[in-house]
C-alpha cells in the first residue's frame, strides 16, 4: 500500500490536495502583450503541480496557453470564464478573485 509523504494516509484517503485547493488565493487579469494581444493570467496557485490545472482550463475555454514562472496564461482575454472554469476544476468560489 502506498503513503502519501505530507500527511501519511493512504493515497486512496489522501486529502493533501483538497486542503490545498482551499487554501489558494487566486487572481484572474489581463494583460496586453507584444502586437496587442491580450492574454488572460491566473496566479496565485502554489503547491500544486500546474500542469493538470493548465490542461484543464484550455480545454475548458477552448484555447491555447502557457506556465511561466507559477502563472498560468491563456491565450485571449477568458477573465470573465476562468472563475466558472475554476470553480468546475474544484477550486472554492471564494479563494478566486476576478
């Protein structure tokens, strides 16, 4: 049987994860790159690997993007569907701020 490290369950009854979603404190803005380009950010998740958050939210909006230094960018401006695509990922409605 495995162990999780953090908190010694199981991996089937880990909750490491779950209390790491809640504790995040996300914040959702836009930005305008080179050629005009806008570009949604999300930052503010740590602790947690970002790449099956990032793939998540591309296929949720329908977009491309990129992970650059713990911040998820999105191509185009998703500030007003990111929340909801959060919220549909299992991040609390509260810790996320638009």
């Amino acid at each position: 049987m495995n162990i999780c490290p953090k908190c010694g369950l199981p991996l089937q009854a880990c909750v490491c994860e779950d209390i790491a979603r809640e504790e995040q404190r996300i914040q959702i803005r836009t930005e305008k790159k080179r050629f005009g380009k806008i570009v949604t950010q999300i930052s503010g998740i740590q602790g947690m690997d970002l790449k099956p958050i990032a793939k998540g939210l591309k296929h949720e909006l329908a977009c491309g993007g990129t992970i650059k230094n713990n911040v998820i960018e999105l191509q185009g401006d998703h500030s007003k569907n990111a929340k909801t695509a959060l919220i549909k990922l299992g991040f609390p409605e509260n810790s996320i701020e638009a």
